[in-house]
C-alpha cells in the first residue's frame, strides 16, 4: 500500500458512495486508476467492507468490556460480533479488553446490551460511554 492507497482510503472513509470520478480529482489521478486500486485493495482485504452511518435518532454507545486474563478475546469479540445492534467490535490494550460501538432504540436497549454483555461468562466488568456525538475526520 503507498501514498495514492491511503490518499484513495482517506476518501472513502468519509464517504463511501463518493464516485471514482470526484475521487481521481481529489488525488490526481484517473479514474480506471482509483477503480483498479480500489479493486485490488479489497481482494486483498485492505478493505473488508463498505458501510454506512445514519441518523436515526436512536442511542448509540461504547461498552468497554474486561475479560478474564485466560480468555480468548478473539474468539468473544466474534460471537459478540454477531448481536444485531453492535456496529463494531474492538480488541483494545488498556484497563478494558474489548469495546463494543452499539446503535439501540433506546437507553433501556443499550441497557440490555449492558446486561447481555454481563452475562457472558468471560466478562468481569463493564463501563459504558454514551455517544453524545460525531464528527467525521
């Protein structure tokens, strides 16, 4: 990956529908150049997936999760992975382990992720961040 991948990601990162066109402007180059790049970069898993960021007006939140020193954090970050309000599922260094980015209805959902976190037999403590906000960088 060199200088044009990163400049090609940079873009898409803060909109993933922009067209190749606007980006080969923005970096200076063709378009069947970024299209190629942009090719090559997912079959080779630079860029696992394409998605979206919405405004629902739903809660969203970080729950930083400690794990038991024994724990294969991998191993949990997939199952949590799969529940249906997470949107990311990171494996951190510092005092937590895991953190978890949600999107519920409500606070009473992101409780019940809570809980459903607390629940999980490797998890030995919980902290919860609510999302007042977001700028795109």
């Amino acid at each position: 990956m060199d200088d044009l991948d990163r400049q090609i990601l940079d873009q898409l990162r803060r909109d993933g529908r922009t067209p190749y066109t606007e980006i080969a402007d923005e970096v200076g180059t063709s378009e069947g150049t970024v299209r190629n790049r942009v090719e090559r970069m997912i079959d080779e898993d630079v860029i696992e997936r394409f998605t979206i960021s919405t405004r629902t007006g739903n809660v969203q939140a970080m729950i930083e999760l400690s794990v038991a020193v024994d724990v294969d954090t991998k191993a949990v970050s997939e199952r949590i992975a799969e529940w249906d309000e997470v949107d990311f599922v990171w494996m951190v260094s510092g005092e937590q382990d895991v953190v978890l980015v949600v999107d519920a209805a409500d606070t009473r959902g992101v409780n019940d992720l809570i809980t459903k976190a607390r629940d999980q037999e490797e998890v030995v403590s919980t902290k919860t961040r609510l999302i007042l906000d977001e700028e795109l960088g």
